[in-house]
C-alpha cells in the first residue's frame, strides 16, 4: 500500500506558542488529504479536508483561524495550530487519498501534540 | 458528529475465546470499511464490505455486512495477544471527489495471554 509519513511523531510546546505538523504522501501524488484529531482511546474526528491548491475545508465546529491547512503541493499538507493551549494537546493524524474518485485513503503514522 | 455506533466500547477477553463487535448507523452505507489501530499509530484499513449480506474473510477475522446495509459485524475467532487494538468501522460520505470518511465510535479489544 501507499506510505503517507508525519513530521514530528512528538511535539511539546509551551501555550501561546505555534507547531506545525507536516504530513507527506511519499509514493503518490494526493490531491486531496483529511486531517483527523483523537483523544486518547476515542475515535477519529475529522477536522478538515485539504485540497491542493485550493482552501482547506473545514468539519462545523473545527476553527478555520486556530487550525491553519495548507496544501501547497501534490505531496504535502500542513497543519499550523496557532496559539496553542492545553486543550488542543491531542493526536493528530492526517490521511491521503489517491486522485480517482473512491480510492483508499492511506493514513499517517500520527503526531502526539503535548501543550504545557 | 458520529454517526456509526460501535459497540462495545471495551472489551478485554482471554487469548483463545471468540468475539463480536458491532457497527450500526440509521442510515443506509453505501460500502463500510473497517480498521485497526494500534495505541500511537494511524489506523491500518483490513477491509472494505460494498454488497448488502457480504461475507468477507481475513484469516481469523470474519466480517459481515447486513442486508439493509445499515450495519456491519467484525466476528474474530480465538483471539490473540496480537489483535489487541482499537477497532473503527467507518464509511464514506459521498462529497464530489473528496469521499470523506465518517468514524464509528470505535471498539478497544485487549487480549490477555
């Protein structure tokens, strides 16, 4: 299967401050990737859906100003969380569909987000 | 908002005995996939059921499909340490060419030896 990797696994940060979250489709070309929240033994949320070249789409409720998406390339997306806090400590995980309509979406290995 | 039920929410069992979980929406799906994730990875798709009353088989892990297609059941003969894992069914929201995926409340199975 196809392999979509995520940079950092972990990331600690202080509140107020920013992470960016990187997620890549290393063996395909993905236009359209989806970014998922989880807490600890819950399911997956969707939070938005990032298509390149265009804005993100955003799931009611998921603040499109807290949580910045951009997919500049047919292989890259990325999630800014602006002015962490505590509560926006989570799991992370991005997916990655292949172009044609109904394909497998391929899923990242996940980025621990610990806001002190 | 989920939208899909799983149930149950927990379930621990000894290695050697048989389960069931369930997955349930009020609607129709038009396909259902179903998923293991184990504890600080992403989630690893086992299979994809489209047909209403399919049965598909991988190794000890027997899915079903219903009839109505509104609900799915992940039967899984002699468990082992190994199946330990949060188990998500999840099916696709038609969008244009986006085919957003919509999680089940998930299943956490432990396995003890």
């Amino acid at each position: 299967g196809a392999v979509v990797s995520q940079h950092p696994s972990r990331v600690i940060c202080k509140s107020g401050t920013s992470v960016k979250i990187e997620c890549r489709s290393l063996d395909f070309q993905a236009t359209t990737m989806f970014w998922y929240r989880q807490f600890p033994k819950k399911s997956l949320m969707l939070m938005a859906t990032s298509n390149e070249g265009s804005k993100a789409t955003y799931e009611q409720g998921v603040e499109k100003d807290k949580f910045l998406i951009n997919h500049a390339s047919l292989t890259l997306s990325t999630l800014t969380v602006t002015s962490a806090h505590p509560e926006d400590s989570s799991f992370y995980i991005c997916s990655a569909r292949q172009p044609r309509e109904g394909r497998e979406q391929f899923f990242g290995p996940g980025t621990r987000l610990t806001v002190l | 908002t989920q939208l899909l039920e799983q149930s149950p929410q927990f379930l621990s069992i000894q290695e050697g005995e048989n389960l069931t979980v369930y997955c349930n929406s009020s609607s129709v799906f038009s396909s259902l996939q179903w998923y293991r994730q184990e504890p600080g990875e992403g989630p690893v798709l086992l299979v994809t059921v489209v047909t209403g009353g399919e049965v598909k088989k991988l190794k000890r892990l027997t899915f079903q499909f219903g009839d109505a297609r509104k609900d799915s059941s992940l039967h899984i003969t002699a468990a082992q340490p190994g199946d330990t894992g949060l188990y998500l069914c999840a099916k696709s929201l038609p969008g244009g060419a986006t085919n957003k995926l919509i999680f089940g409340t998930g299943t956490l199975l432990a396995v003890q030896p």
